[in-house]
C-alpha cells in the first residue's frame, strides 16, 4: 500500500550501552547475564582465582565445561581475590543505590 508505514525492528541489541558486572556463579546468574550480552550489553564477568563453580560440572575441555562455554560466551572476564571482589561488589551496588536516588 501506498500509505503504508514500515516498522523496524528494535529487538536486535535493546541493551545496546548496558554495561553488567556478572558476580554470580553456576547456572542461572551466568545465563541470564549471557542473554544480555547476546541483547547487546557488554558484560564482564568477575570470579575468583579458581573459576566459577560450573567450569568443573561435566566433561571439562581446557578451562571451560560446555556448560561454561555456552553460559559465558561473549564476556569480558576478571579475576578478584575474595575481598577485592566483595569490596568491588559492594561499591557497584551502593553506586547504582545512589544513582537512583537522585
């Protein structure tokens, strides 16, 4: 039609300029994080020396599970020691606490 007005699509990177600290561990925290990042956030994702839990549940390949593979691909990673990462945690919840607020 003549008059016909075309839409576009804006579901291929909605979260395009959304940066996610990813500090969970296992399943649910790096999945949600790796659908973000598939949405167009940059996500980091920050662990411990050791790794995060699920890189050890099945068949491992170098450092990674398939699990961990999947659940962590496209992430910028980080690793803290214990305290700096609680200390860094906290700071990035009071900052985003703060940043509501006002």
């Amino acid at each position: 039609m003549a008059g016909e007005r075309r839409l576009t699509p804006t579901h291929e990177a909605p979260y395009r300029g959304l940066k996610v600290l990813d500090f969970g561990q296992g399943i649910a925290s790096p999945y949600c994080a790796m659908l973000l990042g598939v949405y167009g956030a940059d996500v980091i994702k920050v662990e411990p020396p050791e790794g995060d839990w699920s890189r050890y549940l099945g068949t491992t390949y170098g450092n990674h599970t398939t699990l961990s593979a999947v659940y962590n691909r496209g992430k910028r990673s980080l690793c803290l020691r214990h305290e700096a990462q609680r200390r860094h945690r906290d700071r990035a919840a009071s900052g985003a606490r703060g940043r509501r607020a006002d």
